[in-house]
C-alpha cells in the first residue's frame, strides 16, 4: 500500500529585479518632498512674524491665503504702505488716460460706483442736482471740493465753464494721485469689511494684476486705527464749519444785494415795498 502524496512545496516568485531598490527610491523621494514642503512653511510662517515695525501684529493662526495677496495694505497708524500706492496708480492710470496727472469729478464718481460705494457715500453723485441758478454739475462740484478741503486731499481747482454763472466757493476739483490715494486709503482703511468686495470688484473691471486673484482679507488692518479716527472726526468738524461760514457768506451776500435793490427802490418813488431774506 502506498503512502500518502504530498505535492513538492513551491515557493513565490519573487519581486522582478531591481523592484525593492525602485520602492526605496520613491519612498526617498516622498520623504524628500514631504521635508521641502515643511521646511517652506516653516520659512512662510517666519517671515510673516517678522513684519517691520509699523505693521499690525499677526494673527495667532493666519489662514493661508486663497491668493497671491501677500503684501500689507497699511501701517498700523493707518498710512497707505508703498504697495498699496502702487495699487492706487494702477488705478490713477486708468481713470488718467491722457496722464495729466489730475482726474475729474466724474471719473472719481465712476471709480467709486466701481467700487460699489453707496449713493451717499459719492459726494458727487448723490449731490448732482441743479437747480434754476446753477447746473448739476457746478452744484456737485461745489460739493465734493468742500469734502476734499475739509480732508486736506490734494487737488486743484479749475472753472468748469467759464461762460456759466459761477458758484460762489466753487468751481471744478480735480483729484491728484496724492489726493486719490489719500482719499481711498481712509475709505478702505477706515472699514474695509465694508469695501472689500467692491474692491475686487473694480480690480476685475479695469483689468488690475489679474493674475494675482481675489484680495484676502488679512492684507488689511483688523479695525480702524484710532490715529484715523481721529482724522476723519477732525476733518468732520472742519466740514461743518466751512459749510456753516459759507451759508452765512451767503445769507450776508444777499441781504446786500437785497438793501442795495430797496435803496434804488427808495430813491426812484419812496420807501414802500421791502425786501426780506
């Protein structure tokens, strides 16, 4: 009687040559790259705490940017940093085509809808209006040239028409590149939450550095500094002044005009009829 059979015992082929040395390899070469991608952020981190004096402090946790937005907007007293001025005469340059150096009051007013601005956050818009005396766009020049001295933006005044009646205390500011940025610097910088998305917005309307996408919010200042504040009040009350001493320039004005039609009126049949303002 036979035995039992056993089949002979084969072992697995085993791997082809070089597989293991291959397998090493790659297995480097992830570490490697793992290694580098660290070491980088390590490096991102180091120089984001090490901002120069007058940045803002960083977050405890910055949120890593969806952008290549990297560069601080503003000081941390509120000032424009170089590179946020450099984004303002990106913008300049559009609403200056001929590079006069100076823009109107309406390419101001287009730059701000842009932007989204409220209606009663343009001064130009929301005050163009005319009247029987003077037309829509004396009044609103006259207006926005009162804000624009009362915040001390440079400008310069120029007569829109010089055949026209012209608007006692008014007539055409043009907005330099200094008074733009200036002026833009407070409307961001005062309440950027407010404006951000208007912002990105005007940079896809006239084509600024498309490449570097979305402005992030952490390129901002986390709130108004209070060294603004204390300019925008400042500059408010400057505002109200000028436009009260203009109202009673005014009023003095046409009382003598009014006196001096009721003394010819005297002289021609005697004191009957009086004016009053």
């Amino acid at each position: 009687m036979s035995g039992p059979y056993y089949e002979e015992y084969e072992p697995p082929p085993g791997p082809p040559p070089g597989y293991i040395y291959q397998q090493q390899q790659q297995q480097q070469q992830q570490q490697q790259q793992q290694q580098h991608q660290y070491q980088q952020n390590q490096q991102a981190r180091t120089a984001y705490s090490r901002a120069p004096a007058g940045f803002p402090s960083p977050p405890q946790q910055p949120a890593a940017p969806a952008s290549q937005w990297n560069e601080h907007m503003f000081y941390s007293n509120g000032n424009g940093t170089p590179f946020f001025n450099s984004l303002m005469k990106e913008f300049f340059s559009k609403l200056d085509p001929q590079g006069t150096g100076y823009i109107t009051p309406e390419a101001f007013s287009s730059f701000l809808d842009a932007c989204h601005f409220r209606v009663d956050d343009n001064v130009w818009k929301r005050s163009h209006k005319g009247n029987l005396m003077f037309s829509a766009d004396d009044t609103a020049d006259f207006e926005l040239k009162a804000a624009l001295e009362g915040f001390y933006f440079d400008h310069k005044v120029v007569v829109r028409n010089p055949r026209a009646k012209q608007l006692p205390y008014g007539g055409m500011p043009l907005l330099s590149l200094e008074g733009f940025a200036d002026f833009m610097s407070v409307e961001f910088c005062a309440d950027i939450d407010q404006h951000l998305s208007g912002l990105n917005h005007a940079l896809r309307h006239y084509g600024i550095w498309p490449e570097k996408g979305t402005i992030p919010r952490h390129v901002f200042l986390a709130r108004c500094p209070p060294e603004l504040q204390r300019r925008i009040d400042e500059s408010s009350v400057r505002c109200r002044s000028a436009a009260q001493t203009r109202i009673n320039a005014h009023k003095a004005q046409k009382q003598l005009e009014l006196q001096g039609q009721q003394n010819a009126l005297d002289l021609i049949d005697g004191p009957r009829r009086y004016y009053y303002y």
